[in-house]
C-alpha cells in the first residue's frame, strides 16, 4: 500500500455541504523525502523507503548521516518503507499531501497513548464486584474470582486482569478524507486516530 508518514497536530470539527457538524482529525503528512529505492534485483522486493521530520545533525550518528547524505537530504527523524506505488521515484525525490484525494479511504496505523498500570475496570470494562453493602467496603473496581481451583491449580494465560495498558500499535481503517490542503501539507480526516499530539503516524491508502 502507498502512503506517507505524518504527525497527528489534533482534533476539530468542519461543517458538511449539509450543515452537519463531523469530528476530525488534522494530521501534517509530508513532505517526505525518498531515501531509498528497494528493488527486486538488489533486494528481492519493490519498495521507497520515506524520511519525514528533520532531526538535528548532532543528535545523528555517522551511519545516518551518510545514509541522507546519499538522498541529498538532511538528517529525518522518522523513516518508513513502503510499497504499492503506481508512480516510480527516484532517490531525493519529494511526496506530498497531494497523494492523497478528497473522498478517499485511507488506513491510519500510530502508536496509542501509554497510560501505565491500570485495573480490570479501566482495562477491560469490568463492572466490579457488586456495591458498598452486605459488608462490602473495598470491592467496587476489584476482578473478582479468576477461577483456579484444586483443578486445574493454576491460571490460565490470556486471563483478563490489571497490567500494563496502552503503547500497542494500533490501526483504524477506513477513515474519509474530509480536505487536503496543499499549502500547509494537511489531511483532514473524519473520525480519530491513534496516539498522542505530535506523534507519528503512516496513512496508507
């Protein structure tokens, strides 16, 4: 699948034709600058590799200077394959938002917000165990029984309990493009993405 890397900048809302208002998402998608061209006789695989985002020189080590160097690029913070493009691209070559069309369904794949250790309630939706009554005082958000017993004396993996939540790689398919706006390099798209504000995400269409 073609695509490009941006940056989610945050959410707002555009009116419709029919005066209907639609939640979406602004995302700065490109330009992004071809670093490489995979090639099924070099590689075995037909594909560009992106960089987006200039990172300063000095935070770079020598390895990823001389890989831009090579692209007449500066350094790039974030670099992604991809594969699936009509058009072919030569090393240096820019792609912009103009890739993409007004109407068009696009997949987004980012990142999800981290948001640490959580219980069953927040986690997976459990309702807890019962109310504040029949002499209950600290049971409202706990996960209840996890149904080990004698047999089979231990607990299943997979099991639905308190862990680590968010930071999984996450893809929302289908998503309309409301607008593109060239001059700015930005992707309206309806409805949310994964992650935060500012981090990065693929569109591929």
């Amino acid at each position: 699948m073609s695509g490009l890397i941006g940056k989610k900048i945050g959410m707002t809302s555009i009116f419709d034709d029919s005066g209907k208002n639609i939640p979406c998402t602004v995302i700065e998608a490109g330009p992004c600058i071809v670093t490489q061209v995979r090639t099924e006789e070099n590689d075995g695989y037909n594909a560009i590799q992106l960089g987006f985002d200039d990172k300063a020189e000095k935070n770079a080590v020598k390895a990823e200077k001389g890989h831009f160097k090579k692209a007449g690029s500066t350094v790039k913070r974030k670099v992604v394959e991809f594969q699936g493009y009509d058009k072919e691209y030569k090393i240096g070559d820019s792609i912009g938002v103009d890739h993409f069309e007004e109407g068009e369904y696009v997949d987004v794949s980012g990142i999800s917000k981290g948001k640490g250790f959580q219980g069953v309630v927040k986690r997976h939706g459990f309702a807890g165990v019962g109310q504040a009554t029949h002499g209950q005082h600290n049971r409202l958000r706990a996960p209840g029984s996890i149904g080990a017993a004698s047999y089979p004396a231990r607990v299943f993996k997979g099991m639905k309990m308190a862990g680590r939540m968010g930071g999984n790689k996450i893809k929302v398919m289908n998503l309309r493009v409301l607008k593109v706006v060239p001059e700015k390099n930005l992707l309206l798209l309806k409805g949310c993405v994964p992650g935060h504000k500012n981090s990065y995400l693929t569109v591929e269409k």
